[in-house]
C-alpha cells in the first residue's frame, strides 16, 4: 500500500554511515564480528550515551547508543533484544572503565538479533564520537544543500528553453538519476508505449526505463494521486525503484518519478520541478497566476488582475518549504516572508502533512481582504485546537469560537451548578435578570429565584452584575443548549 507523506524542498539531515566513523583513525573505533557484515552500510542519525539498565524507552530510533556497561543485566540477550524493538542503529561499548573487553556474551547476543556491535577503545571519550557524527552530518547536509541548489538552477534554465516541458523532464531525470514521467488530466499509462506524440495532452517520459512491475505501480500511484480529492503526494517502491507522485495545477495533471535510491534531496528537487511544471502546463485563463502579476505590477488591482474565481486565501505554519507547499495546493501565488505563510488558491486546500492551514471562504478578487482575516482567524483557531485545518465558517460571534473548545468550557464554567439552577439562570439571563418575569416563566415564587441565582453567584464565584459575566454564561448556556447529549439539561 503506497504511503502518503507531504513533499518539502527542505532534505532532511542525512544519516552517518557506520562505514565513515569506522575509517576515523583518530577515534579508533572496532567492529566486532558479533555486529555482522551489515555493519558498514547502517546510518547513524544520532547519539545518546546511557549506563540505564534498560535505555529502550529513551532512544527515538536510529541512535548509536554508546555504553561502559557499568550496569549491564546478566541476560545480555534480553538487552540487546529491547535495543532492537526500539530501533537503535548500532551499540559502541566502551572497554577499560567497567570491562577490560566486550563481555562474549554480549557480542554473541548482537550477533543474533543482527545489531552492529563498535568497540570504542579507553582513550576515545563518547563525546568525541558524537562530535564526529554531528560533523559528518553537517557535512552531508551541506552536499545535499549544495546539490539542492545546483539543481534548482539547471531546472530554471530547462524550463527557460523553447521547449520547456520535455527538457525540464530530462533534466530532472538526469539529476536524480532515475526516471520521470508527466501525466495529462485524464491519462491512465505511464509506460513508453503511451502518448509518444509531443502534444500538450500527451504523457511524456524521460530518463531510464522501468521494468514492468515498477512501471505499474507507478501508474498506479500517478492514477491515485490524480483522482479528485487524492493526497498532496504519494510514495511507493517497487522492483527495486522508489516511486513518488505529485500532482500539478489542480487539474489531474501528475508528476511521477522513479529512483533507484532514494537521497535526503531528491523531494526537494522534484518539488522545485513540480512548481515549475505546474506553470508551463497547468491551463489558466489569462489574468491569473504570472499572468495576474505582471497586470498588478503595471498598475491594475487585485480585482482587475486575477481571474473570477473563486479564490481561497491560506494562512499557514509549518516545517516544510512554502514552495513545495504552493505545489501541493496548485498555485504560485505564495508569500513567505515571514513565520506565517500566505497562499492564494483556486482550488480549496484540504489538510497537509506538516503543516497547520487557516482557510477562507470562497471569495471573489474584490473580496480578498475579508479572506485575508478570515483565514488569518481560521488558522488561530487550527493552533489553539491543534488541528491540521480550520476553515472559516460563516455565521455571527459564534463562528469564531472552535465548536469543540466552546463546548469545554461551557461545561467547565457551569460544572458547579446543578440542572435546576442552571435552568433558573438560562431563564434569568434570558428575562434581563427580571426577578418577576423569571419566576412567572419557572412558575415558582420571586424568592426562589433570587435564592437560586444568589447562590448561583457563590458557586460560580462571579458577580451577575456584570455584563461581560452575563455574556459569558449565555454564550456558554447557548453552546450547552446546542449540544443533544449535553449532561447539563
């Protein structure tokens, strides 16, 4: 089942082989034949020293954990098995503290659950070894960086050439050494076969050739990802290769690339591609996209520059690139200067991976400003609840709250009440604390009443006085109110 999983122009820090702190004469560090021959090849993300009896709970998963075994458990086996649950990449026991050697036992046990075993000889402090992963990964993040970089400038110039599109493909295949495949709205095969002819609606290939079982699970995936309402992106592998699709422009155009292996960069690079394919083949009206810019710069307005619409205006924060963002939701129209990135969309955004969106209603050019606070308010409201998506709703004061949180505090508020006096309030607040009206409405005596809402007044701890009080209560008694299976009646 192919995963899905937001695209980011950002590569993620890549991991340390075993391989490279191995060759480090200066940390002298030893594989032990109990780590197996896979050894050299498994990728170190972090470092965490510990002398627990059981470090499980703390590793996050791709840790060299790194250990003088001052309290090491007789069942050697037992540990090292938990080691392996959590999902430590390799263990560097320190020898000369507690242990003139690696304890056989613990040897033999990494050997049978296949975890990479390091001796890290008396004179090479722990730290040093995190150091010099920390600086191999610097190091391997700032290649990846620099590939990124070099890569965004050849796609620029691609797709500066009279023919964009096919030469775009071919540059974006070349980089990422694999394959890429443009599928038109509609289209079904991704394979050679299929639309060899060089017009607009036709899919076109570049780079090395799939065998077949890649091929169909690529098609599947650029099939699945074109659909209405598919996921932003998608990945699978297949054969060997690693497959990634993404859509274009909103319109059921595909991008589909084919790997071998997968790099720390190769998201960034396809989502750079996808942003510069989705404006030399989305199909806009003129009047949007670049289009509406160009008209803007030269002294039109909004309403006047873009198109009819309706547009969605999106306030969002998150981790990921604001490009590959843009990509996603089929649009340039992309301001990220600040912590709070702002997008104009035609087509309404659903929730992204990574990230946190306020969304507008539907609005016309010349309704853009409303948008821009409605979407601004709609994303508050995403943070506070923690919620992928907040859409605007229309509909008075009421639709600024979140339903959810103005359901809990409600209840918080009048949970020191009972139902006959949170009845006698509903029914003061709504006569404009008439002390005469209320008693005839609960067909009690006027005495009752103000029995009731004095005591009201100690349980809730506020004075019934004032104002912004009472507003409070008759909001929160009209969220209860609303609410079927309130325990509060």
């Amino acid at each position: 089942m192919p995963a899905t999983s937001s695209a980011s122009a950002t590569p993620p820090t890549p991991g340390v082989e075993l391989a490279a702190l191995l060759a480090d004469r200066e940390l002298g560090l030893r594989a032990l034949t109990g780590a197996g021959e896979r050894a050299p090849a498994v990728a170190v993300h972090a470092v965490h020293a510990s002398e627990m009896a059981d470090p499980s709970p703390y590793l996050l998963g791709g840790e060299l954990l790194l250990t003088a075994g001052a309290q090491l458990e007789a069942d050697a086996d037992a540990y090292v098995a938990r080691l392996v649950a959590a999902g430590a990449a390799a263990l560097g026991f320190g020898v000369a503290p507690v242990y003139e050697e690696v304890p056989p036992e613990l040897a033999a046990a990494c050997a049978r659950h296949g975890l990479p075993l390091l001796e890290v000889p008396p004179r090479t402090p722990f730290t040093a070894v995190a150091r010099t992963v920390w600086r191999l990964m610097a190091e391997a993040r700032t290649r990846e960086l620099r590939r990124v970089t070099e890569a965004q400038q050849s796609l620029a110039a691609a797709a500066a050439r009279p023919d964009p599109v096919p030469a775009l493909l071919r540059r974006l295949a070349a980089t990422l050494g694999g394959h890429a495949t443009l599928l038109p709205a509609g289209g079904q095969d991704p394979g050679r076969d299929a639309g060899q002819g060089t017009g607009q609606a036709a899919t076109r290939h570049a780079g090395r050739d799939l065998p077949p079982e890649a091929a169909g699970a690529l098609a599947a995936l650029l099939t699945r990802v074109g659909a209405p309402g598919g996921p932003a992106t998608a990945t699978d592998a297949a054969a060997g290769w690693q497959l990634t699709a993404y859509p274009l422009g909103g319109e059921g155009q595909v991008l589909g690339v084919a790997v071998p292996d997968r790099t720390p960069g190769d998201h960034a690079i396809t989502a750079i591609a996808a942003v510069l394919l989705t404006l030399l083949t989305t199909h806009r009206p003129a009047g949007t996209e670049a289009g509406a810019l160009t008209r803007l710069l030269l002294g039109g307005s909004p309403a006047e520059a873009l198109g009819p619409g309706p547009w969605h205006v999106v306030h969002a924060r998150g981790t990921g690139d604001p490009r590959a963002l843009a990509a996603a939701l089929g649009t340039v129209l992309v301001d990220a200067r600040g912590e709070e990135v702002r997008l104009l969309a035609e087509r309404e955004p659903g929730p992204l991976p990574g990230w946190r969106l306020g969304v507008s209603a539907p609005a016309d050019p010349g309704a853009l400003a409303g948008a821009e606070a409605q979407a601004r308010r709609a994303l508050r409201r995403a943070e506070a609840a923690r919620a992928p998506l907040a859409r605007h709703t229309a509909g008075g004061l009421d639709a600024l709250l979140d339903p959810a949180e103005a359901l809990t505090h409600a209840r918080e508020l009048l949970a020191p009440l009972a139902p006959e006096q949170v009845r006698t309030l509903r029914a003061w607040l709504a006569h404009h604390g008439s002390w005469d009206r209320t008693a005839a409405a609960l067909g009690v005596h006027r005495n009752t009443v103000r029995q009731r809402v004095a005591r009201c007044t100690a349980l809730l701890g506020r004075d019934l006085d004032d104002p912004d009080t009472r507003m409070e209560l008759w909001f929160a008694l009209r969220t209860l109110d609303r609410q079927d299976n309130s325990p509060v009646t």
